[in-house]
C-alpha cells in the first residue's frame, strides 16, 4: 500500500529530470543516484584539483589558532634559544693567493708554471688544516693565554698522546680554532676570505691576522726547503754527470785511434767526397755518351749527305759548290755539242772527281762520329768501376763509424745535460737566498663591533618560516583526514543533492528561536524565506504537500528546520502543519514550548482524538502542530500501521502543507518507513557537525528504499570563512510583517489564495 501511495504521489507531482525515484524492483542496493552533472564527493573537490588560492585561504582561516599556536611556539623557542647562546665576534682576513709553482729542470729564467686546476683546491685545504691551526696557535699563545684550566684533561691527553701537557693543549686549542674558521673563496677571483669567531672581538682580530701571518711564513718555508733540496738534488747531479762526461769523450777518443776514423770540419769523411765527386762525373761522362751516340747513329743509317754534320762541313760544301757549277757547264755546252765531244767528256769527268771527293770526306766524318762514340762509353765504363770501388770503401768506413757515432752522440747529449744542470744550479744557488712570496694580504682583519652569532633577526625569522610552514602543512593535514562539512559544496559534493537553502547558526542561549523567526530582519528569517523560496521550485507542481525533513544523524537541526519552514509559509497564508513524527527523542515540543502530553503516539494508539493532539501556536498564523505525545514502547509499528497512514490523508484535505519531523536515518527504520508514505523528502545537514560518510550512508539507506530527497538544507552554517554566502543583503527590503506576506503570496505558486480561503475554516477536528 505505500508503495502504491509512494508511486501515485511521484505520478501526480512528475518529479523532475534526474531527481524521479527508481522505481525498478531490482535496483541494486549499492547503487547510489546522485543529481545529474554533480561528481560523488572523492576528498577533495574539483577546485582542488589544482591550485586553488580560495580553499588555501579556507583552510588557513580555518585552522588560524593552530597556525598561530604553532607558529608562535617556533618563534619562542627560535628567541630563547637566541637569547641563551653565546655572542660570537667575527674578524674576516682577506688573502691573495698565485697559483704558481717553481720548476727545477726548466732551462730560462722563468720560473713559474702555468696555473693548476687542483692547485688552488689544494690551497683552500690547506688553509683548513690542523698543522696550520697549530702554527697560528703557537703565533698566537692562544694555549698559554688560556690556561690549562680552560681545556678538558681528556681533550688535552687525547692531542698530545705521550706529548708534554703545553703541547696537547696547543694541539687542542689548534682542534677548536679549526672548528670556529671559516674559508671561503671568492668567485671568480684568486682571492681567499678567513673568518675568525670568537666570544672575544679581540681575539678574533688576532687570530684571523694571525693566519694570513702564519700562511705567508709556511709558504715561504716551503720555498726555502724546495730550494735546498733541488741545490742538493743538482750538486749531486751534477758530479755524476762530469764522471760520466770525462769517461764517454776518453772511449771516443780511444775507438777514433784504433778505428783510423778522422772526421773533417765538414762533418764528411775523404770516402765520402770521392764518392760524391765520381757520381757527379759519372753524371756528365752519361750525358756525352748519349749525345756522341745519337750523332753516330744519325749518321750511319743516313744513305746520303744529307745528315746535319756533313751538309755543315767546309769541304764538302765547297765541293758541292765546284761541282754545280760543273754540272751547269756541262748542260750549257751540251745545247752546242755531243756527250763525247773531248771537253764534254773532261768536264764529265771532273764531276765524277768531285763525287768521289764527297765521298771521301763522308766517309772521314762517319768515322770522327763513331770514334768519339767509343771514346765516351769507355769514360762510362771506367767511371763506373772508379764508382765501385769508392762505393765499397765508403760502406767500409760507414760499418766502422757506427760505434764512433754511438759513443760521440753519448758525449754531446752528457756535455748538454752538463751545461743545463750547472747553469740551473746557479739559479737555484741564486734564487735560494731571495724569498718568493706568492701570498699576499689584501684585507686585514678588523675589530668585529657587534656580534656576528647568534643573528636575532635571521633566528626570528628563520623560526616565524618554519613555525608557519609546519603549522600549515599540520593544517592542510588535518584537513585531509577531517570529513566534516563545512560549506555547501561541501556537502553538494558529497550527496550529490541540490543546494535547498543554507540556514545560519544561531545562539539559542541569547535569543530562542521563536524570537529569531518573529523578526522578519533576521539572518535566520531571511535564510529561511530564500529556503522557501527555493522549495516552491523544487518540484514541478510548486510546493510539495507533504514534506519529510529528516537528517543523518541526531541534532543536525532537522526540528528547527521544520519549524522555520513551517512558520515562513504560514506567514505567507499557508495553512501549514508540523508533526513531530519523532517518536524516540522528540523535540519539537521544547522548541516552541508546548505540552508534550498529548500527540501523536496518543493518536496513533487510539487514546486521543486528532483535533485533541492538533494545537495551533500562533494566533495570527495557520500553523499548527501535532507533537509526538508519550514515548511509546513501539515506535516503528505505530508508524507503519494504517492510522498514521490515515491521519496523512486527513491532513492532506485540510493542510496546504504537512510538515513530518521525521527522526534520524542512521540507526532506525523510522525514517524508511515514513519515506514511503511522504511524497518529498528534504535532508538537513549540520555544517561542522554532519561528516561525508554518515551523510552517505544515510543517503544510501534512503536509495534502498527508492527515496531520493528534493536536496539539503544546510544548517548551523558559519559564513565567516566562507566566500560567496552571507545573508547581510536582504535586510533592508523593508518589508513588514503584512507587507513580506503581501511578497511571498504574489510571487508564489497560486496555493496561497487557497490558504487564504482557507484559513477561516474549523480546526481540523471540523473538517475530519
């Protein structure tokens, strides 16, 4: 039967979009619904997400004592420990340091080398260590000046292990003169910063003097030992090298003499020039055998005189001249008379005379040709054997001159050495008595005029940082593990339901709620006409006529709710009635101030009537209520039993709206029962007060029984903190009592003229 009244009261109201109940047998238990477009709370909201400055600011206003608390606690602490530590006094000695070091082997006046990487590194350590630290001690007395006193027995015997007592304290004072200096390098630069701290200004400027003293007298000992120790290292050197040098030029000597080996100015031996003189004869006997060759070949395969050396011979061109001229006679005399006419055949033969006198000369100049050929080949070939035999004799001396040259190089690379080593030897006797000082002081430590350490300021400070980031970093934790809600969407995010209206905490120990709700000015009032305002729009068919308010757990407000509700409509000439269906711990009854004797559980158990457990409260409005009367023993069966289903009918013809103060859902199946038998429901959570996980579970009871509410109220809420609520702007309306009555009526949903008519009926008892 509720189930039937649950489905008629959906049909006749046609829930909206994303809000209707489930209305499948097999919805899943688990399943919950949640408002369309609106993510299930997951710890964080999607603000979070990101850098949100908003909800950072929240927070920190949120957890400000404990920020404050923290903080402050750092910063005491940060100056106690400030104000108990002893004033130390700083003195900075500024140095400058050349990285160089002198060479012994290196021929030339310079002595310095290029600049080492590790060099410098080198330096800033040695600066740090304890052997320098004993040295400024020692400059300083600084044991002496203290005393033995002033130094732990066990400190003293663990520096001098078998030492004498003075010089385990020095070793000591040494130990804490490291652990008070500071060496820092400035950037960039060959310069070196000493800072000295000391509870004594004094003391601290003479001791940072000290060690740039102290630095510049060990670098120039390290000179000076550097120095004795190459003219030791050269002295020795140098006489094993003039043994080595007398006894390499007597071997060679020796071998030169055995060997017959003379070596010339030159640098050449005789073999070698003879050798040398032949190749460059032999060179040009070559070349005229060749050309006498050519010639004598030219001439010998020519068939006539017409090779170059026989047409340039004087004779045989004088006779080639006789005999034209011959021939020309003889073909002139020819026209007059015959061949063997007596001067025809004389002049015949006179050139046959001359042909054989060409001949001849021919003859003789072939000959002169191949002589000179045969004279040059046998030059050639003489040369050549001359080649041979001084060809054999310059390997001979060169076989013989190999251990001659091995014991000359011997004896020109130990006289150099000799040379080099004596020459750097009187450097170094020379540069041994000059002190090379590649340190130098720049700055000089100065009396410090006020206390380095401690810095009461950078403490301050220092401890206001931390205190603030570990108080914040305690708030932002605290805030992860704290599901409480606070804000509305807070709590929209965790239920998935729409934002009703946000009801302001009050204080009832200064003002009661009656009292709030008859100002019409007050924060509370304006809260809850906006609420009800938003109600009329909950639905489509305008304002609900049943309306359960119920909460996760008890004393979120969900009474005050109804009250305040129920007022607001009242006011605004609804005929409106609120049942305290609380039939475990109510409280209605107590918030405005009735007899609890008679009410519902009288009604339901049939000892009263219902117009005897209905009572109107307030003369000038239609509000009236039904308490809940004694604690019966029963309280589900009285609910789930026909009569209170009845007195909903009942209440339905006569009410414009019913008001059910429903108990809480977590722990009962009041609520459950109830919400099948009321056609809306609204959910009341209490800001700091409600958590995320029992706002679930109490929605997820709900689901189960297919309810889905209309959306939350959110109540006892704190604006201070919270950006975008406040309630301050709709004070000043101005609206009266008549007049915000007149307001709500003309911009409602028309069901207030129906109050209107009526609101001068009987009491209920009438019109049952």
């Amino acid at each position: 039967m509720a189930e039937d009244q649950r489905g008629e009261a959906s049909a006749e109201d046609g829930a909206p979009a994303g809000r209707a109940i489930v209305e499948r047998r097999g919805h899943s238990p688990s399943s919950y619904p949640y408002r369309e477009g609106v993510e299930p709370f997951t710890g964080a909201s999607d603000a979070d997400a990101g850098l949100d400055l908003r909800n950072i600011l929240r927070v920190l206003i949120k957890r400000k004592w404990l920020i404050v608390a923290v903080t402050a606690t750092f910063v005491f602490v940060g100056l106690v420990w400030a104000l108990l530590q002893t004033p130390l006094y700083k003195a900075t000695l500024r140095l400058q340091i050349d990285r160089s070091a002198a060479q012994i082997v290196k021929e030339g006046a310079d002595l310095e080398s290029s600049p080492d990487s590790n060099d410098y590194a080198t330096e800033i350590e040695l600066l740090k260590s304890l052997g320098l630290a004993e040295r400024v001690a020692s400059l300083t007395r600084i044991a002496r000046d203290q005393g033995p006193n002033t130094l732990s027995p066990a400190a003293a015997d663990a520096a001098a292990p078998g030492g004498s007592k003075l010089a385990g304290q020095q070793r000591a004072a040494a130990a804490g003169i490291v652990r008070n200096l500071v060496v820092k390098p400035v950037t960039g630069t060959r310069l070196v910063d000493i800072s000295y701290s000391d509870p004594s200004p004094a003391s601290a400027q003479r001791i940072a003097n000290a060690y740039g003293e102290a630095y510049i007298a060990a670098n120039l000992d390290k000179r000076f030992q550097a120095n004795a120790y190459a003219k030791s290292f050269l002295e020795d050197q140098l006489k094993q090298l003039k043994l080595r040098l007398e006894e390499s030029e007597k071997a060679l000597l020796a071998f030169a003499e055995k060997e017959q080996i003379v070596q010339t100015n030159d640098r050449a031996s005789v073999a070698e020039s003879n050798l040398a003189a032949a190749n460059s004869a032999l060179g040009t006997l070559i070349a005229e055998r060749i050309k006498n060759e050519q010639l004598w070949r030219q001439a010998e395969n020519a068939s006539g005189i017409n090779v170059p050396q026989i047409l340039t011979n004087r004779a045989i061109e004088d006779l080639r001249s006789r005999r034209g001229q011959l021939v020309a006679e003889y073909q002139e005399k020819l026209e007059t008379f015959r061949a063997d006419y007596p001067a025809m055949v004389q002049i015949s033969n006179k050139i046959k005379e001359i042909d054989h006198q060409i001949g001849v000369e021919v003859k003789a100049i072939k000959s002169s040709l191949k002589a000179a050929f045969d004279a040059s080949s046998s030059q050639e070939t003489e040369m050549k054997q001359r080649i041979d035999i001084l060809r054999g004799e310059s390997l001979d001396l060169q076989r013989r001159s190999i251990q001659y040259n091995i014991l000359k190089r011997e004896v020109d690379s130990t006289r150099a050495l000799y040379e080099s080593l004596l020459q750097r030897y009187k450097e170094v006797d020379v540069a041994s008595g000059v002190g090379t000082n590649r340190v130098f002081i720049i700055d000089g430590a100065e009396l410090p005029a006020a206390p380095s350490w401690p810095n009461k300021l950078l403490t301050f400070l220092a401890a206001l940082a931390l205190g603030f980031g570990v108080s914040g970093a305690a708030a932002f934790l605290l805030e992860q593990f704290d599901d409480l809600i606070y804000s509305p969407g807070d709590a929209e995010a965790a239920s998935g339901l729409a934002l009703i209206g946000v009801i302001p905490r009050f204080d009832e120990e200064k003002q009661t709620l009656e009292a709030e709700l008859s100002n019409p000015r007050s924060a509370l009032s304006e809260a809850f006409r906006s609420t009800c305002t938003s109600l009329q729009f909950s639905t489509e068919t305008g304002i609900p006529k049943a309306l359960m308010i119920t909460s996760a757990t008890p004393t979120e407000g969900k009474t005050s709710t109804a009250v305040g509700i129920g007022r607001q409509f009242a006011a605004a000439g609804l005929k409106v009635l609120i049942v305290d269906a609380d039939l475990r711990k109510p409280s209605l009854h107590l918030k405005i101030g009735v007899d609890n004797s008679v009410g519902l559980s009288t009604y339901l158990t049939h000892n009263c009537t219902v117009q005897d457990a209905i009572r109107k409260i307030n003369p000038k409005l239609n509000l009236y209520v039904m308490t809940s009367g004694p604690l019966p023993p029963n309280p589900v069966e009285l609910l789930h039993g026909p009569h209170f289903a009845s007195l909903l009918s009942v209440a339905d013809e006569v009410f414009d709206l019913v008001i059910i103060d429903a108990p809480p859902v977590m722990g009962m199946a009041d609520t459950l029962v109830l919400s099948n038998m009321v056609k809306s429901t609204l959910f009341v959570v209490a800001s700091g007060q409600g958590r995320i996980g029992q706002l679930r579970n109490a929605l997820k009871r709900l689901a189960q029984a297919r309810v889905i509410p209309l959306g939350f109220v959110l109540n006892k809420f704190v604006a201070k903190g919270h950006y975008g609520y406040g309630y301050g702007y709709g004070y000043g309306y101005g609206y009266g009592d008549e007049d915000e009555e007149a307001h709500l009526l003309h911009h409602g949903d028309g069901k207030a003229s129906e109050a209107g008519d009526k609101s001068d009926e009987a009491p209920v008892a009438q019109e049952s």
